[in-house]
C-alpha cells in the first residue's frame, strides 16, 4: 500500500496520526491516509503565509503559467485520478471520462486563470 504524507514547508512529514480511507462500495481499505495534528495545521498556515510573498511577486502570467503546467500534470493522470475518486467515492467508473475540472484541468483552469481582478 502506497504511504501518503503530508507537504508543510515544502517538505513531506508524516502526519500525527492516519485514517483509513474505505471504498464504501466494497469495504475494501484504500489507504491510510495522514492526518494533521494542531501543531502541524499551524505549521502548514506559517508556511503558507510565509511563501505568499514570492508568489505574489510573481507576474500574473508567471503564476498563470505555473498553474497551467500543474493542470497539465493533472490531465496527464486523469483517468488514475478518476479511479481513486471513484473508488474513495464508492461510485462506478465511467469508461469514457467525463467533461469535469478532472478530466480536463487545463481548460478550466485557463479560463479561471483569464480572470483578472478589479
């Protein structure tokens, strides 16, 4: 079984404690996955708050295209991404994928990422 971490500070820690992910469908045990401890929640904010500022310098197409290849990541694996969800959801898989953020991310997220502020 594949072990999940938790990523706080650009790093991957195990959590303080794990729960059992079950597909509801069959009772089959998925996975442990990690759960965060107080600490650690509060540890992941101060990262996050502590990396904003770098981001935020960054240009709008910087970061738009830095999103964009993570989109493309995600494509990349869609149909994996849509078997764990299925499974974690206990729900049948479609064998073709269907039109949602997952199974075409880039298109969602570069029309989200066109959006500019007022």
């Amino acid at each position: 079984m594949t072990e999940y971490k938790l990523l706080i500070g650009g790093k991957l820690v195990a959590g303080a404690m794990e729960m059992e992910v079950v597909n509801p469908a069959t009772e089959e045990l998925l996975a442990h996955a990690p759960r965060g401890s107080a600490e650690q929640l509060d540890a992941a904010v101060a990262a996050a708050k502590a990396a904003f500022p770098a981001w935020a310098a960054l240009t709008i197409e910087a970061r738009r295209a830095l999103i964009l290849t993570l989109a493309d990541r995600i494509e990349a694996d869609a149909d994996a991404f849509a078997r764990l969800l299925t499974q974690e959801q206990g729900k049948p898989c479609p064998r073709r994928r269907p039109r949602s953020p997952i199974a075409r991310p880039s298109s969602a997220i570069s029309r989200a990422t066109t959006c500019r502020s007022r």
